[in-house]
C-alpha cells in the first residue's frame, strides 16, 4: 500500500512530470465517473493510467454495433457485455492495484444519493451522462454535497477534436445541450460548473437515414429546452443536435444522430485533464 512509486514502472514516465507528492496524491485519489461512452471510457482510461488508485464506475449500457466507431471498450469481442464490467477490467489490467467499485444500471434522480455511498469519501465526479435531468441532478447533489464536479456538455456532430475547450458553464457557446444545462442549473441556483465543449460549429448532416422514435423524443427535447423525464428519453453527450436540425420544415425529418471517432475522445481526455489538475495542484507538472 506505500509502495515507493518509484518502484512501479506505471508511473516511470510521469513521475518527472508530477514528481513523488503528486504520484501519491493520485494513488490516494477517489474518483467516480457516470458514463462510460465515447466521452467516459477514455476519461477512465487516462485516469487509470495517470495512476488514480480508486474508481466508482457507473453505467447502465452493454456495448452495441453502435458504439464501434468511438468507445474505447467497443469490440466485436466485447458485444453485449456491460461497460462497467469492461472498464474494470481494464483498468485493473493497467493498474492491479487499483479499487474498482461498479454500478450497473442507469441512475435515476433520487437513485444518486445511494450510488455515491458505494464509494465514500469520493475526491470528484466525472459527469459524461445521457440524461439531462440526471445531469442536473447529479451535479446539484455534487455541489451541495461539497464533491468537485467536471461535465461533459455535447460531443455530437462535430469533427474536429482541436476545438475542444474547458471551460466555465457560463461561458460555453454553440451547444444545445450547455444552453440546456445553463437553465436548469441556474433554476436551482446554480450558475458556474467547469466543463468541456466544442467551440467547433455543429455539422448539418443530411442522408436518407432516419431516427428512432426514441432519438426523435431527443431531439424534441433539445428544441423544446425542457429536461428528460426518469425513464424516458435523454440527451446523449456523444450526440448533440445542431442548430437547424430538428425537422422544422414541414414534412422534413432531422438526419440521424452522428458522432465521429476523433471528438468523443477529445471530450474524455480534457475531462481528464481537469481532473488531473485538480487531483495534483500545486504538487504537480514540473516545467
């Protein structure tokens, strides 16, 4: 347990950058991610390999045809397990000394309180969920809790990962989902949350592909700005809905829902990152 680090070749290459304080502060470290997509599965991934000692897991997803083009657990080997389970076993392969607790099932609002308890003393949160309302109540519970929170707003329709910014909620722009989470976050009095968006214009694409009822009821949401209801349909973090999409022309239908394997990634290594700064502070990244 107070193994050196300097005798654990995970940490050979970054203990130059964090030195010997920060690589303990990170074994030390307790973090829980909900979401464990295209955004949450390389967050988890760089956390792991940056040495995080704990991690709560929490998703309700196995891994679909879908999801091959962007999440990192998503194989033709790994079809139908549960992301959970995977992430886990990754990380336990990184790092076998890792705490890897789980929770597999989708979290309702009034569900969160309990979810948390299966990893006490939780340094931080990382938000990469579907549901707004989820999202929003996740979050509330964080900072009234006094738990640090870092949220993924959305990921969808865009292609380019260098555009891909941290910053306050209050300050995002050109994203459906953060104008969302700017409301019903300030309805319940809160109004700055640190986040990751793109300031990249959302892509406008056509096709002859149609959505699901389900991904239509998603795309309502978004233009109608009103929260997803428990158990109903979310706003995917991976997939958000640019301005002009929707099917507002009359017998128009919005195009299906697209994300690329480059932006998704982009989101979970600058969720990461963040987490990563506020972990190691002023204990790390020696110029």
């Amino acid at each position: 347990m107070n193994r050196h680090p300097t005798d654990n070749p995970l940490f050979s290459r970054s203990l130059p950058l964090y030195g010997e304080a920060g690589i303990r502060r990170l074994t030390e470290a307790k973090v829980a991610i909900f979401g464990l997509g295209g955004v949450g599965s390389y967050a988890a991934e760089a956390l792991a390999r940056a040495g995080v000692g704990a991690f709560l897991l929490v998703d309700g997803d196995c891994i679909e045809p879908s999801n091959l083009n962007r999440q990192l657990y998503a194989l033709h080997s790994t079809l139908g397990r549960a992301k959970t389970e995977l992430a886990r076993e990754r990380i336990l392969d990184i790092n076998p000394g890792a705490e890897c607790a789980i929770h597999s099932a989708f979290v309702a609002a009034d569900e969160i309180g309990q979810v948390l308890a299966l990893q006490p003393d939780t340094d931080l949160i990382l938000d990469a969920i579907d549901s707004v309302q989820t999202k929003v109540a996740l979050i509330t519970k964080a900072v009234r809790g006094g738990i640090p929170i870092f949220s993924s707003m959305g990921a969808g329709f865009r292609l380019d990962p260098t555009r891909v910014r941290c910053a306050d909620l209050a300050r995002t722009h050109g994203d459906k989902l953060a104008r969302i989470m700017r409301r019903e976050l300030k309805a319940v009095g809160i109004i700055h949350l640190p986040v990751v968006f793109s300031d990249e214009p959302a892509v406008s694409v056509g096709g002859s592909q149609r959505l699901t009822a389900t991904a239509k009821a998603e795309l309502a949401v978004a233009d109608s700005g009103s929260a997803a209801a428990d158990g109903g349909p979310s706003m995917p973090c991976e997939v958000n809905v640019p301005d002009g999409v929707g099917g507002a022309d009359k017998g128009t239908e919005p195009p299906v829902s697209a994300s690329s394997s480059l932006v998704p990634p982009a989101f979970g290594l600058a969720l990461a990152s963040l987490a990563l700064r506020f972990l190691l502070q002023d204990e790390a990244c020696h110029e």
